[in-house]
C-alpha cells in the first residue's frame, strides 16, 4: 500500500490522506484521501502507473472507491 499512497502523493491536486483500520476482528480498512478536485483524482486514479500499482492489490483486497463533497453541518462543521 505505501507504493500507492507514495504515488498519490506526488499527483497534482493531492492534499492528503489517512488510512483508518477497524477495531476487532474484521480486517477492514479505509483510506480516505482529500484533493483539490475531482477532476485531479480521477487524473491520478486512471493514470498507467497507479493502474499498475493498484492491480498488485486486487487479489489480496476488495476496492470500492467513492467521491464524497463535503456538507457543512450548523454547529458541528463547515463545508
């Protein structure tokens, strides 16, 4: 996985990310990246090389990527 969070890294766009695991037995974790567009992250994820690096992992993990937009919530967080 470092190889891919490595690359990610380097693509423009790219602000941050963070990897939670579950707590207990199921061996879940996710990955949450933030990028200045969207249009900067499918720029990343559909180029060759992350492709490649990404097909290393398909055997050993189910992917499920998803955009979200950020909602501001009155009192508890800002958009």
């Amino acid at each position: 996985m470092a190889n891919v969070t490595a690359f990610m890294k380097r693509q423009p766009g790219f602000i941050s990310t963070q990897v939670h695991r579950a707590i207990g037995e199921n061996p879940t974790y996710l990955n949450y990246a933030v990028w200045e567009s969207t249009a900067d992250f499918r720029t990343a994820f559909t180029h060759p090389e992350f492709q490649a690096k990404l097909s290393k992992y398909r055997s050993l993990a189910v992917a499920s990527p998803h955009l979200f937009q950020k909602v501001a919530v009155p009192g508890i967080c800002v958009a």
